[in-house]
C-alpha cells in the first residue's frame, strides 16, 4: 500500500487515510477540538508531501504521522499562545452515554467523544501517552520514541493518566 | 473476580486490552468502557472529509519530486502573505510613489497641471519656494504685488485707454512691447483695449475708466494681493 502510495496511487491513499484517519482525528481532538480537523488536514498533507522520502512499513507511517500531528499541535499552540484554561464543565458520567449503543447494566458505555473529551483533561504530557497508547496501539518504545521521552517516563505517565481517569469517573459516578 | 483495583500491571493489562470492562469491577470497569470508547471503528462523521483531503494528498504526491527534495505546495487555504505585511508592503509602496512624485515636482518634471497641484500644496504647507510652479501657468508666472500694479495702472488717471492698456499687458506678461492697437473709433475709447488686455472681459466700447479700474482690480483679486484703493 505504502510502496503504491508513494507512487500517488488514489486507492493506496484512500486506504491510508482510512486506516489512520480515525485515529489520528481522535488524537487532535482530544488536544485541540476546535481545530482537530483543519490540523489533521494539515498533518496529511504534509505527509503526502514527504511520503516518497519515507522509508517503513506501516506501523512506522503511522508513528510518522503521529510525529507530525504532534508537532503540528506545538506549533499551532505556539502560534494561536494560549492553552486550554477553561475546561467544558464537567457532565455527569451518566449523561456521556452513547444513545446509539444498547445499554448495560453492568458496564456503562461511554461514548468516544465523551471519552475523548475527558482524556483532553488530563495534562498535556498524560493525555499524550494515553492516547498514542490507546488510539494506535503503538507499545511504550514507540511512544516513546514519538514523545521525545525515555520508556520509563512514559510508563509512569500512563499510569498516572489512568489513575487520574479512574478518580474522575468515580467523582463523576 | 473481577478486579477492582487499579494497580500498575491490571493498567498495563488494560491499556494492551487483555482486559475488558467484563472482567473488571466497580470503577475500574467504568474506567475500562472509557477506554474500549477510544478504540470503536471509525465513525461515519470522522471520514467525510476523505474525497477532499485524499485529491490534496494525491496532488501533494505527484508534486513532490522523486530525487528527494520535495517541492512544497503552495498553502491554498489562505495567502501566503500575512494580512500585517499587506498592509507593510502597500503602504511602503504608497510612500514610495509618493516619494518618487515629490522628487519629480522638485526637478520641475511633473506634467503642468501635477506640478501646480504639488507647488499649491507646498505653499500650503509653509514651504514656499521648494516646488517651482510651471512655466507659462500658475500662481508662480506672475511675481509678488503684480495686482497691485495692475490696479494702480488702471485707476492711473493721467494715461489713455491704450497706454493703460500696453502698460496693463507689459505688467502682465513681462513684454515691453504690445502691438500697436487697431485704429478706429474704438483705440478713442481707451478703456476697450485695456478690458482686451487683460483677457477680453468687456467687448463693449465706450466704457469709462473707472470701469477699467474695477477691471484692474479684480485682476488684483485674482491673481495676487487685494489692491489698496
């Protein structure tokens, strides 16, 4: 697919885009939600610009991407110099479920915008672990490898997220 | 037993999905659907963009070259010049046009009718003298207190109509010398020839000089400081 791409290949893309855009949406708009899609744009455009110099299978592409979604959001932070100070009030945890989904009485279930919006909480560091850990599936290396940060930072960061994330649904419970 | 606890292991468990929300309780489990959220199939809504960005990627692609370098597109979603260095570059060329005309009416160059706009708001401006006036046109042509003289000319009771007339026109124009006016009933009537004079105000003969007098002094009125009768 990658080899097909570099080649411009309209269905490899199409399969690119469909493989990753998902995740990578998920990830700016955990971050950055009123701009998550025009940065996720940006983000495949850039790498459509730099896809025949990229070198590695698919799993390596989709950390690439990652590396430049995330500094894509750094420099839109830097240019717009402002952070997120005021968090959308907390909803209930009951109110986030998904209508869509059969509901269980065991297991609440969470809709992945409100999840996202949650994770989007967490500081800045935290939320970055958890979603490259969760959305891509990528383990604690390559995370780390895209963070810029040593493994054992990134295993206590993701336990501290999930811990906070726990807290928070028990208050919101 | 569905584990309720979040220690280090059932996180990591949890985050490689060895665990469900099934297999935990309480908290933890709730923790867990959160979780599972992230990792739903993609929705309908996160792929409408697709056909869009999918033609700029493919565009992107064909445009990058093979040897390496990759030629970057331009941004098409807004100028590539910031709203702040518009603003910088036309007003810099506003006062570059500005600057190049004001050297040109300084040198004397601009066409007549710029010149004397230039030289009018100069004086206007309290810098008299820094840009000339055309020559043959404008309040420069005729030199300071030349009202004056006309007037006093035209009220001069001890000339005739024609020599007030040839003295009129010398001040007026510089020349010493006028033709010598048509001979007939009219050259009697010195103050017709002084009105042809001073630009054909009066075609009637037979007018008196204080006629011509009010003559000179509008011409004072107009072209320089007001006559003191």
């Amino acid at each position: 697919v990658l080899e097909a791409a570099r080649d411009g290949a309209e269905w490899a893309l199409v399969r690119l885009y469909r493989t990753f855009h998902p995740k990578l949406l998920r990830y700016l708009q955990a971050r950055e939600p009123m701009e998550a899609e025009d940065l996720a744009s940006e983000v495949w455009l850039e790498a459509a610009r730099g896809l025949r110099r990229f070198e590695g299978d698919e799993s390596a592409f989709q950390g690439w991407i990652f590396v430049i979604a995330r500094r894509r959001l750094i420099d839109f932070r830097r240019r717009a110099d402002r952070r997120r100070s005021q968090p959308v009030p907390v909803e209930s945890f009951s109110s986030l479920k998904d209508s869509s989904e059969p509901e269980s009485e065991a297991i609440e279930i969470v809709s992945t915008e409100a999840a996202l919006e949650m994770i989007g909480r967490l500081p800045p560091d935290q939320a970055d672990v958890l979603l490259l850990r969760i959305i891509t599936g990528l383990d604690v290396a390559e995370v780390a490898r895209i963070l810029g940060k040593r493994p054992g930072t990134v295993r206590v960061l993701q336990h501290r997220a999930l811990k906070r994330l726990l807290k928070e649904v028990s208050d919101e419970a | 037993m569905p584990v309720k606890r979040l220690d280090e292991t059932t996180a990591q468990r949890l985050i490689t999905e060895e665990l469900t929300p099934e297999d935990l309780g309480g908290e933890v489990a709730r923790l867990a659907a959160l979780v599972e959220a992230l990792r739903r199939p993609a929705h309908s809504w996160e792929l409408q963009m697709e056909k869009q960005t999918v033609a700029a990627m493919a565009v992107a692609v064909e445009s990058s070259s093979t040897n390496g370098r990759v030629v970057h597109l331009p941004y098409l979603g807004r100028s590539r010049m910031s709203r702040a260095t518009r603003i910088k570059v036309g007003l810099l060329a506003v006062a570059g046009l500005l600057a190049l005309a004001t050297g040109l009416a300084v040198a004397g160059h601009l066409p007549e009718a710029a010149q004397n706009a230039f030289a009018n708001a100069a004086e206007r401006a309290g810098l008299e003298g820094l840009i000339p006036h055309p020559e043959g046109g404008g309040p420069g042509v005729l030199h300071e207190g030349v009202g004056e003289e006309v007037s006093d000319a035209a009220t001069d009771d001890s000339t005739s109509g024609s020599d007030k007339a040839s003295e009129i026109t010398e001040i007026t124009t510089g020349e010493d010398k006028v033709p010598e006016p048509p001979v007939g009933p009219q050259s009697e009537t010195g103050a017709g020839n002084a009105a042809a004079a001073n630009g054909g105000a009066s075609e009637t003969a037979g007018q008196t000089g204080s006629e011509a007098s009010e003559l000179g002094a509008g011409n004072a009125d107009r072209r320089g400081p007001p006559s003191s009768d």
